[in-house]
C-alpha cells in the first residue's frame, strides 16, 4: 500500500526523535509494517539529533519499499521535547493519530487494523490502547515484563487520574485537533496531560485490550531516566497539581488528588519523607 497524494491518511502516527540513531530504525519499521486496508502516515519530527538519527532516517526514505508513507521533518535548531511533541501532533492529518516515540517500537502488524475497526465501530471510546513489554538496553526476550496487565479495559476520566492507564506507545485516538492549553508546556508527562484532554473534552471512554502491541524501552538516554528519583516524583507532584487547574471541577479535583494518594504515596514517602508529601499537596 502506498499513499496517494490525492487521498487524506486514515492515521497519522506521529513519532518524535532526538538522539535515537540506535533504535530509530526499529520504530520506523514497526509502522511501516503495518497490515492494513487504509492509508497511513508516519510524522517523523526529528529534533535537531546530534548523531547520526537522520542519517538513518533517510535511508529507510530512500530505501524501504514503503518509504513514501514517512512524512520527515528535521528541525535544525533543538525545540525541546514538548515544542516537538505538539509540532508532530499539529502535523498530523489523519482522521486518527497512533504514538510511538523514536526510541520504542511496535511488534504486532495488525495494531492499527485492530485499533482502527475498533474505533470506526464504538463512537463512544475516543482512545484504543493496549499492553507492551519493558525492554532494557540489557535485557534478553525472558523476563519481560508487561505494562498495564490489569483485568480493566473500559476507563474515564476519573479512572485515568487515579490510574495513569495507559502506555503510550500503545495507543492510538480520535484527531480532534486539539487546543493545547497554555500549561502544556510547563509539564513533563505530556502524554499522560494529552489524554487529559481529550477525555475531558470529549466526554468519551477508553478502551484497553489485554493484546500486547508494542515494546517500550528502557535506555540511559531516556528522559525518565534522566530524571533523579526525586525530581522523578516532583514532576509527577507539579502535573497533578496543573491538570487540577485545568479540571476546574470539584469531583475531577478531588479525584486528581486521589492520583497523588494512591499512585505516588508510598514512593515518593520512601523518597523524600511523609513530612515533605504531605506538604507538596497541602
């Protein structure tokens, strides 16, 4: 399947990269698999790589008998990963758009068909997503672990404060072209606030299915891991507390304040005491 340039992709799958030349080429061909019966694009905003990522990117252009579906940008000055994320986003075109960020990879061809049919069929979910796997820079294919094995599939709004659901190299929503709020800028979990959004403004649901779509990796380079435990658990604190200005409603208020109870107690008391939690939330 190629696309046409008479014809509007069905899913833009936007794909962000910075510094990625070890694992580019495995996320680009995990979508350029993709069996299915619709035109695809693939948003690939390169963020001023300092190795060879583009290198490598435009041999799969060049190179790979689907090459035509990547739409590439390659910024010559660093936007910085959130200016990235929402210029990818903004480019994208398809009545649907499906994440996979640079260094993560998909491993199921029918994920998009699946997803899709799913979507086309139940007006009432905005976002389809699925299980993946962890894989370290040093793991073998034994022991992986699966992200988000828990027996729920349908969730709202409140269910995904409380829960952070979802892996985002798994999912896949409705273009709604999105009014990005001001604050959007100031997190650092902007796929976690994105589905804020939309679940906000859409008044719909989710659906998880159990099906193991993609692999998240784990890697030196990653921004989670550039983050100490500290400032891990204080970016999550900050989040919480801008995504309940932006609810402006007392149920979905209180129920952002059950995200930082229930999802971050334990660990963030481990990390910098029960003194210092309960004053980040006073």
């Amino acid at each position: 399947m190629q696309i046409s340039k008479e014809n509007t992709p069905k899913v833009s799958v936007c794909m962000i990269t910075y510094g990625h030349e070890k694992y580019i080429r495995e996320a680009i061909e995990g979508v350029l698999m993709q069996e299915c019966d619709f035109e695809v694009e693939l948003i690939v905003a390169n963020d001023c790589s300092p190795d060879n990522t583009d290198a490598v990117i435009q041999d799969i252009i060049k190179n790979h008998p689907r090459g035509s579906w990547i739409k590439y940008f390659h910024h010559k000055e660093n936007l910085g990963i959130g200016n990235n994320f929402k210029f990818a986003l903004q480019e994208c075109s398809g009545d649907y758009i499906s994440i996979c960020e640079g260094d993560d990879f998909w491993i199921n061809s029918r994920k998009l068909q699946i997803q899709i049919d799913f979507l086309d069929s139940n007006q009432d979910y905005i976002i389809h997503s699925g299980n993946a796997i962890f894989k370290s820079s040093n793991s073998t294919t034994k022991g992986r672990k699966v992200i988000n094995a828990s027996e729920k599939k349908i969730f709202q709004l409140d269910d995904f404060l409380v829960n952070n659901n979802l892996c985002t190299c798994t999912s896949t929503f409705r273009n709604t072209k999105i009014c990005f709020p001001e604050n959007f800028q100031k997190v650092t979990f902007k796929d976690w606030y994105l589905y804020v959004i939309l679940l906000q403004e859409s008044g719909k649901q989710v659906y998880r299915t159990a099906e193991v779509y993609s692999t998240y990796r784990i890697h030196g380079g990653g921004v989670m891991k550039s983050l100490s435990s500290k400032n891990y658990f204080q970016a999550h604190i900050f989040q919480i507390k801008v995504i309940r200005e932006q609810l402006k409603f007392k149920k979905l208020m209180r129920s952002s304040k059950i995200v930082a109870e229930s999802y971050f107690f334990e660990l963030y008391k481990i990390t910098l005491g029960e003194k210092s939690y309960l004053e980040a939330f006073s």
